[in-house]
C-alpha cells in the first residue's frame, strides 16, 4: 500500500521469465527439441536457481542467463547446435560468444556443485565392519536432543525428519 502511494514499481524481470518465452520461439513442432521441450524447461530453471546463488551472475543480464540456462540444458541431453545458439542469442540480444561463455561458467558452477555433492556422499556411505558385522554409517551422529527440529514453542507442527527448517513459521520461531 506504501508503494503504491509512493508510486514504486517493484516488479523486476528475471531470468525465469524469459525461459518459456525463448522456448517458444526457438522450439518448433518439427524441431527436434520439441519433445524435450519440458525437459528442457526443468534444466534450465534449475540452472538459473544455481546462478541466483553465484556473485558472477549478478551483474549478468536475465536474457542472458536465460539463454544461456537453456543453451547448457540443451548441451547436457546432446541437442546443441550452432543455429540453437544463434537463435537463442539473437532473441536475448546478446553475442553469441557471450551465450556460451556464460553457458561454460553456467557448467562450472554445476560441476562444483556436483563435486560437493559427491563429497558430502562419499563421507555418509556405510560400510561394512572388517568382520561382517553391520553396516556402520561414517556419519557423525548427533546427540538425540538435536536431531529433531521442534517448533513446539510455537505451538506449530514439529518436524521429526529434517535437521533445517523448511517453513516459514519454523524460522519465525
């Protein structure tokens, strides 16, 4: 109501809302893309949700990051083209160099990402005792009072799975 009265627009464009307006123009019915148009579109936006959280992107424009978001989704299922890219850089305005040197470092980050991932796998795999005993997770565990997140104070639903909040009201409180 402030804003209003102030005459503010905060309505910003993202790089999100250029994503299934660069697929509709650049995917045709005969396009061999077409049937992973949806595939594509998850890709992309989850790669652009990875960008959000990489200084890099920041100063980048959201057409940018869009088509190049979209670029790297097609490299990753193997449907990259050269007419792909140049269409998609035309639409977003931008140089095709600049579409795959941001669809290169948009890889980066995914491959960082990945190998922390791998990481954080490699440290919580079980193995098992020397001799054939259980499986033994080389998990740090935690004390039972802290494995729980509890919201109780709040009179809220506690969590018994999760170690992090994953509502609203759980940071509130």
């Amino acid at each position: 109501m402030i804003l209003s009265q102030l005459d503010w627009d905060i309505n910003i464009v993202t790089a999100t809302d250029f994503v299934d307006f660069l697929l509709a123009r650049t995917t045709t019915d005969s396009s061999p893309n077409h049937k992973n148009t949806q595939l594509i579109r998850r890709h992309a936006i989850t790669f652009i949700s990875l960008c959000c959280t990489e200084p890099r992107f920041a100063t980048l424009s959201p057409s940018l990051v869009a088509a190049s978001a979209i670029y790297t989704a097609l490299k990753g299922i193997g449907q990259e083209d050269v007419e792909m890219a140049s269409r998609l850089a035309k639409m977003a305005e931008i140089g095709p160099d600049q579409l795959v040197t941001t669809a290169t470092s948009i890889e980066q980050v995914i491959s960082i990402e990945l190998a922390g991932i791998e990481q954080t796998m490699d440290r919580t795999v079980t193995k098992t005792s020397s001799h054939g005993g259980p499986l033994i997770s080389t998990t740090p565990q935690l004390p039972p009072s802290q494995t729980k997140f509890s919201a109780s104070s709040c009179g809220h639903f506690s969590s018994s799975s999760s170690l992090t909040p994953t509502d609203v009201q759980d940071i509130l409180c």
